[in-house]
C-alpha cells in the first residue's frame, strides 16, 4: 500500500465515522423525543383518571350535591 492509497483510506475512514456519528446523533435525539411523548402522555393519562377519580368520589359521598346557606 503505497503512502496516497493510505491518505485516501483514512480520509474514507474519518468521513464514515463522522457520518456514523451524525447518524447516531439523530437516533438519539429521535429517541428523546419519543420518550417526552411518551410522558406527557402518561401525565395526560393520570390526570385524566385523578379528575375522574375526584368527580367519581364527589358523587359517592356526596359532596357538592347540596348546599347550606344560613344568613
């Protein structure tokens, strides 16, 4: 291997790491961003079911169902 085919492979080397990297890059910033989804929507979840809940309470016990008021 001459002195310009060794040049030439290690330029198509660094040129195909930065490239992984960039790729890898993108992976991950995918990854996080489907993983904010993913809890913003569990929060949606549970606050959808802790109001639920509360509501389902209220009307159990009765709690807002009448009001007294003395003057």
């Amino acid at each position: 291997m001459d002195l310009v085919s060794a040049a030439s492979g290690f330029q198509q080397a660094k040129i195909l790491a930065q490239v992984q990297v960039a790729v890898a890059g993108k992976v991950m910033d995918m990854q996080r961003f489907q993983g904010d989804a993913a809890v913003k929507l569990i929060q949606a979840a549970t606050s959808g079911v802790n109001q639920a809940g509360d509501q389902l309470v209220a009307a159990a016990t009765g709690l807002g169902g009448s009001l007294d008021v003395q003057a």
